[in-house]
C-alpha cells in the first residue's frame, strides 16, 4: 500500500492554513487561504473543503493516500460529537463541522480546540518530540494550555482540561478578577493581556518608567523595556515569570510530566523570561517532582496548530 | 475457558491483605496475615508467596484461573522495572519484586504505590465506578492521591503523579515549612497530622477550646470538637477543607475531572468536612469546569487497595 497522509486543519479567524503531514509529524505542504469569516459558516466550511482538495492536488500524493483530516479550532468543541459549540472569531455556533465535513470529503474528520491541537503538534514533532508527558502553555492574548499524557491529549470530563490560564495562583492581596469571574488567574499576570494592564498600570499612577512615553503598549513593548534595565518593566515581566512558575509546581506534583512547553507572542521573551520562570521552578517544586524536568520553548510557531491538527488521527 | 480471576496484594507494615476480584472488580475473597517486617524482605516475601497461594486455594477457583497478581505497596516503586525502590514500613529497599514473585508463582505481577492503587480501587468498583476521570486524595498521616485518567493510573514522568499533598496552596503569609522542604502544601493543613498540628498550636497559645483538656490530641478529637461547637477546632477543620477545595479548583482547570474522591481517616468527618470543601470548591472553580462535577467520599474504605492492586491488570 502506498504511504498513508494526514491533513491538519488550522481554522483562525483571518485564515485558514491547512498542512499535509507524514505519519511522523513532518509537515511537507502547506497552503494558506482567507477564512471569510463576514460570509458565514456556509463559506467558511466550503472554504475549508476548497483548501483541503487543492492541496492535495497540488500534492505528489493522491487524494486516497489521506488517511484522515484533523481541524483545530479557535473555540469550544465537542470533540466526541465533532461540533463546535462556539467559536466567536470563526462565527461558528454550534456547528457538526465533523458530519459536514465527512459526508463533502468522504474521509475520516477529527477536530479539537487550537490549544490542545497546538500541544499536540509541539509534543508529537516539536520541543516534546520522543516525550511522553508534557504540558504545553501558549501565552497569548490569554493563556491556553494542553495536556499530553502517553503522547495524547487530555481532554477531561466535559473537553475543558488545559485550562491553564484559569489557576488561580496569585495570593488574594495582589489578585484582581479574571474574565472567567475568578480571582487570581494565572491569565491576569502572564497572558500579554495581563502584561499590558499591569503597564498601563503603572504609567497611569506615574511610576517613573521609560514606557510612560510608549503610545499603545504592547507586551513586546515592556519585555523590551525589562531586557533594557527599565525597572518598573523587569517587576512586571518577572510577576508574569513568577506565577507561570508557580504554576508548573502545581501541575508537576499533579501530573509529574517531563518538560513543559511555553509557545505564543510572549514566549519570544527568550531566555530572559525562561530563566525567571526556571528559577521559580526550581524553587517551589519538591525536589522529587522536578528531577529532569526541563522548560522550553515551543518549537513549530505557527504550524503546531496544523501538524497537531494532523496528529488527532495518530495521537488521540 | 473458565472465569479469570484477579489477586490483590496489599503490602502493609503490619498486614499483608490478599483478595481475589473478578473481571468487574467485585472482591469476592479475602485473606489477611502478619507481614513480620523484622524478620526482613525475604520473610515478607515468602509470606505474599504464602497467603497468595492459600487464598487461591481455600477459594472456588483453580490456580489456573488467575490471570495476574497485582501488589499495592506504601512507598516508591519504579513501576515499569516493577522493583520497590524504597518502603520504610515495610523494610524493602530496591527489592525487584515483580521478578521475584513472577519466578515463584508463576504467574504475571504488577506492583504500584498504595495511593495509586486505592484511587484505582476506588475507581474501579467503588465511589468513581462508571466514571473516567477521577481524582483521588487520600487523607491519612500525610495527603495522599491518585490521578485516574480513562479509567487508568497517571504514573508522570517518574511515577510521582499524584502527590497532591505537595501542591502549594497555603499563601506565603501563614505557610509553614512542609517535611518535603516546600513551604505551604496542602499536607500542612489538611492532613490527620496538620490538624493536629494546628490543634496543639491553638491550645499551647492558650487558646479557648475544648482541646486543652485532651491528652493526647488526634484528629478525631479535632474534628468532633468543631461538630460540637467548640469554634477554634471549627477554624481548624474549616482550614483543612478549605484548602482541600482549592487544590482541587486548581486541578479542575488542568485535568477538568469529572469526580473527587476523598477517603483516608480525616474524611471520616463526613457531610461536616465534604460541605466545606463543595463550597470552597463551588467558589474558586471557574464556571465551566465545575459543572457536574461532585466531590464525594470513597466507598471502599480498606478495601481499596485490594482491588486497585487486582485492577492493575485490566486499567493500567
């Protein structure tokens, strides 16, 4: 038989990447079209179907060597019924995207979340390449995360597991509330989100701070300012550090994995930011629990999402 | 073929139990004999040989029956190699006793630490029975758990998943020191000897409780105090609850379980402890992954480790 193929599906609110993997994880065509997400549901869908075939054809393969077509999604999923509940930025509303696309391609579909799809991609051919146990966080406009326990991914009982973003870790004096309702989430410090409110915090009651003079703050902005010795700067990236910290010791006496996986915009931080949340690690987790373990960066960027996409049929 | 049968082996420093469970988890026979720890590991073990045998015997069923033995042992086992690296109350240090016991009985062993195989027990037949996602805490001289994912043990990269005891709850502000060297864990305050501890605080700072006219404190002492009023052993068990639902709020965003179990000596406490815990945990658990989650009191009481121990052949 011919090698088989395996298409991932990463569905954003701009576009629609879509990626053809080996049965190892090696991303080896990509295409890329726009969402149309202003089109409704019907066109994101046909467009969905559209890239999926040309990127075949455009292929060496034949569309019979594709074993199964994965799609991670930017919103809530059902993953054992293939619906997705909600997914504001695609404007799906619960959408059986798995039967649609089955019965339009006549191949197998999975489909889970961006977070988890993400995780996947980076523990199967990524920084968790040849790892069993890792946890992946993506610190974005949020924090998302994902579990992989014996290479898959850990859904939990309603789909929600790798909620990371929502634990609470920052003791009551200093929590303000998340947008989930709760206080102290992770999110509120260590998102860009949580980076730029605790700047704009501290130039709005006049700290002195050379990001006083920035114009719209962005995260970058005030990492850039901590690497270059703004002190008001380095507080603030080192809280987000901190807490991320914290929160691996939480998870590694859960779960015991063997590397956490950092990725999204505020990850490029670098070193400067890893070293921070090593340290805090090293610190708070008992000795046993973080033996071996390692904090890295994430390795894929923007293809996680396709090749993990592609994983679902391998590694779930 | 006639019926499979499954032994459990529970390894105490005082007991050794043995039980037989059919296929569905159902204990159907029980043994229990001295472990004699002074006379050393090769007695210990000739004693496992010894009640494995005569249960099997004394039973309905034919040695031929037995499909697996599985052993439950307090302390650290590399489960893969199958050797007890180190069990103080049972006085093994590296004993490879999965070969060892696979040469004498001629039969296919399985070992794991004791938490692990009561929180399978539990899973299995007892309070998590039909449920896929569980999360077990042992209350005793420390807080143990156990991570049951798919029906199945969460082992971590160094078979260290599950110690929750060690997750870091308590803020800075009152943590105390933690045997494990970490400040704040959850086994500080929660456990039979936290209780305790903060007991005896209370009463040598001159506390006005019933506790100061005890002799010699126990948990129980301390839990039955508060159920009859006395406010400062109510601060106490209120604490102890507390924190338990915050570990577990912190563990619904990661693993997003469907049910907690708690059992162990302090959750003898009852609807007195579990309603405090439900609330703290209704309280701090965002919305999403709280719903139709219950946190309720194993069932199995001793029995537990039996059956985890049988069930390591068919979930793990």
């Amino acid at each position: 038989m011919s090698e088989q193929i395996y298409v991932g599906v990463d569905l954003g609110g701009t576009a629609i990447k879509v990626g053809i993997c080996d049965a190892e994880g090696k991303l080896m065509h990509t295409y890329e079209g726009p969402t149309e997400v202003p089109l409704g549901p019907e066109t994101v869908i046909n467009n969905i179907e559209k890239y999926v075939r040309h990127i075949v054809e455009e292929s060496p393969y034949d569309w019979e060597q594709v074993a199964g077509i994965g799609t991670g999604v930017a919103g809530f999923t059902n993953v054992k019924e293939g619906i997705v509940i909600l997914a504001p930025n695609v404007g799906f509303k619960d959408v059986p995207i798995r039967s649609i696309l089955e019965e339009r391609l006549g191949k197998p579909i999975k489909i889970d979340n961006d977070a988890n799809v993400a995780a996947l991609g980076e523990a199967w051919s990524g920084a968790g390449a040849g790892i069993d146990h890792c946890v992946c966080y993506t610190l974005g406009t949020g924090v998302g995360g994902g579990i992989i326990i014996g290479g898959k991914i850990v859904q939990g009982f309603a789909g929600l597991a790798g909620e990371l973003g929502h634990m609470s870790v920052i003791p009551d004096l200093e929590a303000i509330q998340c947008g989930c309702g709760q206080m102290g989430c992770l999110e509120t410090v260590s998102s860009a989100t949580g980076i730029i409110r605790m700047a704009q915090d501290a130039v709005d009651r006049g700290d002195r701070t050379s990001l006083s003079l920035v114009e719209k703050l962005t995260a970058k902005d005030v990492i850039d300012a901590a690497k270059a010795g703004d002190e008001v700067a380095a507080r603030i990236v080192s809280r987000a550090a901190f807490y991320l910290g914290k929160s691996m010791a939480a998870i590694a006496v859960t779960l015991n994995p063997e590397r956490f996986i950092i990725g999204g915009g505020v990850s490029k931080a670098g070193e400067f930011l890893f070293e921070q949340i090593r340290e805090t690690f090293a610190k708070l987790a008992p000795e046993p629990v973080k033996q071996g373990v390692t904090i890295v960066s994430a390795e894929l960027g923007n293809d996680a999402g396709m090749i993990g996409a592609a994983g679902l049929f391998l590694r779930s």
